[in-house]
C-alpha cells in the first residue's frame, strides 16, 4: 500500500491536470505523497485512442512527480453514483489513506463532471463508516475518511472557497496538460476540433489562472471549493504580502 498525503480523483484523464495540476506540483515539491485515480479511460472522446490516452496519461503522471496513477475504467458517459461505483470508490480511499482527496467540480459542461463529483463525494463518507465492508487482495480493510475533500474549478466559472498560488509551477502545470497530446492543440492533427483542442482553450486555462491569481495578488493560482468549514489556528496563517 503507497500511503498518500493527497489523492486527486478525475472523472477523465486530463481532469486533474487541468483543475489542480499546479496545486499538486506545489504539493510534490513539499515532499508530499501524492496520486490520481482517473475513473473512466476517456473512452468516448472525439481525439484520441484508449491506448494514446493512458499513455499521455502516464507522461503526465512523470511530470507531475506522482506517486501512483490508476484508472479505474468506468464507463465513460456513463458511470453513475450508485452502490457498485460507490464501493470501487470506497475500496480505493482505503488503499491509499490520504488526508485530502480533490474531485471534479461539483457542476460543470461535461456532465460526467458534476456526476464524479457526487459519486466521490458520496464514496468519501462512506469510507469512513466501519460497518461498509470492503477488501483489497482478500484482505479486509479499515475505515478511512479523508480530512479534506476540495472539488477543483473545470469549465464553468465557479466561485472557489479558496486559492492555491501556483506561479511557481505554472509552465510545468501547461507541460502536464500538453502531454495529453491527443486532447489538445495539435496543428499536425487531422481529427475534428473540439472544445478543447484549439489554442483558445490553452488560452483560457492561463488566463483563470492569472484572474484568480490576480484576486490575491500573485501571478498564477487555482481555485477549489469546500462544502467543510476550514479553519485556522493563527490569523498568520493567511497574511499575504502588503502590497
């Protein structure tokens, strides 16, 4: 078992380097344990093969510095919150322990966003309770509850709880998305433009960066939302610079 600071959960591959890939960086830089679980292979994408996206995927997890990367091949489009997913879900946080798990936006354009984003909110809880059973190779595991559960900000724009300076590992946030080559701007690519594939929408994702970034005087960050209430011990903790 590879005990996780961090596990960050998306409902394809290339959710999380979009949503909280800098945040992530910043966390593997800390000396933090950090995985992603990507619930379907994306399989119903315009671009790309199965066989192209779990190898983008797997260059993206080598930037990022991950400790682990799983799929847990759900199907895409079609996943729901229900019993079956829920325990997959459940057997997963268990295995890795972390004290705070990211999940996709609680709504969103693609609606299999906002539908993992229940799924794994739902699956979290319900870790935590010792009388759901589940086990890993045969054997029996116990309850786990992450501390934290962040939903990062996808398409939509979103009002986030909070930001998460990311200037310092901006370009290596880009790099991670671009490794998931079949997805995004490609001017060597024959297949149909998507929402995604043009460089307006590489465009986008730096310009959310810098907006939030902006808001708390910094030049890049990601922004997530928590239903928990967060608190603080020391009004230090939140002091920025004074400009």
């Amino acid at each position: 078992m590879h005990k996780l600071d961090i596990l960050a959960f998306g409902a394809h591959p290339d959710d999380v380097e979009l949503g909280c890939g800098g945040t992530l960086l910043g966390a593997v830089a800390e000396g933090k344990k950090v995985g992603v679980i990507d619930l379907t292979k994306g399989e119903l994408g315009t671009r790309g093969t199965v066989a192209q996206r779990l190898n983008e995927a797997q260059l993206a997890s080598k930037i990022l510095g991950l400790t682990v990367r799983e799929n847990l091949g759900m199907a895409d489009g079609f996943f729901a919150n229900d019993h079956a997913h829920q325990m997959l879900i459940v057997e997963t946080i268990r295995r890795f322990q972390p004290a705070i798990i990211f999940v996709n936006a609680p709504e969103d354009r693609h609606p299999d966003h906002g539908r993992a984003s229940e799924l794994l909110e739902h699956a979290a809880f319900l870790s935590g309770l010792t009388k759901v059973e589940t086990a890993h190779n045969g054997v029996a595991q116990a309850a786990w509850r992450p501390t934290q559960v962040f939903h990062y900000i996808q398409s939509r724009s979103l009002t986030p709880s909070f930001v998460v300076d990311i200037s310092a590992h901006m370009e290596k946030k880009m790099e991670s998305i671009l490794a998931h080559s079949s997805q995004f701007y490609d001017p060597n690519s024959k297949e149909p433009e998507t929402f995604i594939s043009g460089t307006a929408f590489l465009e986008f994702v730096k310009g959310r960066a810098k907006e939030l970034g902006q808001q708390i005087g910094v030049q890049y960050a990601e922004g997530f939302i928590t239903k928990k209430l967060l608190g603080i011990g020391s009004l230090d903790a939140i002091i920025q610079n004074k400009t």
